[in-house]
C-alpha cells in the first residue's frame, strides 16, 4: 500500500524556519518524481517544489524559490522541504504528492506573530 506521511509542521513567526519531512512508503521511492503542494483556507492548492528521481533537479514556485529548498534522501524513502524566511502568506497545509499523483494527508504550517 502506498503511503505518504507528512511531519514537521507548526507555528513559526515570521522570518522563521521549519523542515517538513515526508516518509514514504509501499513503492519504490527512487524511481518517483516528488512534489510539495499546499493549500490555503479557501483557496485551490499551489504547487510549491518538485525534485527529480536522484534529487539532481529542482523546481519551485517564483513565491518559495530562494526561500525553500526541496530534498530527498532515497535511501530512507524520505523527502525534505526546508523552509526558510518563512511570511503570513506561506500558511497553508502542506502537502507531499508522488509525481502519478498520490497525495500523503498534508501537515499545517501557520506563520503568524
């Protein structure tokens, strides 16, 4: 079975710091494309970050890059998104999705002071 479980999230001020982490499993983590999605209250959800198989290719969001960066370590199934100079606008539940769209349950990110 495969399964996608988000952890890391929290209230962090604004200008703070927090790592997301995503544990995967019941699929060959390796040969899979990864992504971070979120989602705001009312609002659709975003695309954030992808990385490729071997973690070589990066993609972001104009509003993150530079801010966050997505990682993998495949010999732990795991993926990362660390982020950093984190804003308001960066609260939303966040999201780990397999690149044929197997999405984990989400972990809710608040900035706020």
């Amino acid at each position: 079975q495969v399964q996608l479980v988000e952890s890391g999230g929290g209230l962090v001020q604004p200008g703070g710091s927090l790592r997301l982490s995503c544990i995967a499993s019941g699929f060959t983590f390796s040969s899979v494309t990864m992504n971070w999605f979120r989602q705001a209250p009312g609002k659709g959800r975003e695309f954030v970050a992808a990385i490729s198989t071997t973690g070589r290719t990066t993609n972001y969001s104009d509003s993150v890059k530079g801010r966050f960066t997505i990682s993998r370590d495949n010999a732990k199934s795991t993926l990362y998104l660390q982020m950093n100079s984190l804003k308001p606008e960066d609260t939303a539940v966040y999201y780990c999705k397999t690149g044929y769209n197997f999405w984990g349950q989400g972990t809710q990110v608040t900035v706020s002071s």
